[in-house]
C-alpha cells in the first residue's frame, strides 16, 4: 500500500514547470533561447515570477518559434563578411 501512512508520499510543486529542454543555446539576433523561446530576462527571473505572469509568457512562446527559423545565409553569407 502507498499513501502518506507508509511514507510513500509524493511531494509536488504547484506553480507552473519551467519551458526548458535542456537545450539552452540564445540565438544571437533574436536574444531568445532556440530550445524554449524564452528571453535571457525570462529565464533569469523565472522562479521568481507570479504564476500569471508564468502562463503569460507560456501562451507567449509558441510564436517566437518563428523567429528562430530564418536562414542567416550559410557559407555565402559568412564569406561576404
């Protein structure tokens, strides 16, 4: 049997989970992170945000996908610097 009688309990969190993948590389032109779309701010002070503001920025990310998905030019773009 489980349950609280045994010490079997399972203690849980109730604020919203963090976005992260463990993917944690900022693209270098949109300043926000190719695995969870956050801003370096957003990551920063993550723990210490409301669970509104957490769900805002949630609702948020979806759409920054795009942002990360422009070519920058590849090799050609490199040798005309």
């Amino acid at each position: 049997m489980t349950g609280p009688d045994n010490g079997d309990e399972v203690w849980t969190r109730t604020e919203i989970e963090s976005p992260c993948i463990q993917v944690c590389v900022v693209h270098p032109e949109a300043r926000i992170c190719t695995g969870c779309h956050r801003s370096i701010d957003e990551i920063a002070t993550w723990s210490r945000l409301t669970p509104e503001a957490r769900r805002a920025i949630m609702q948020e990310l979806p759409g920054r996908a795009g942002l990360l998905r422009q070519r920058r030019g590849g090799r050609a773009a490199r040798l005309k610097r």
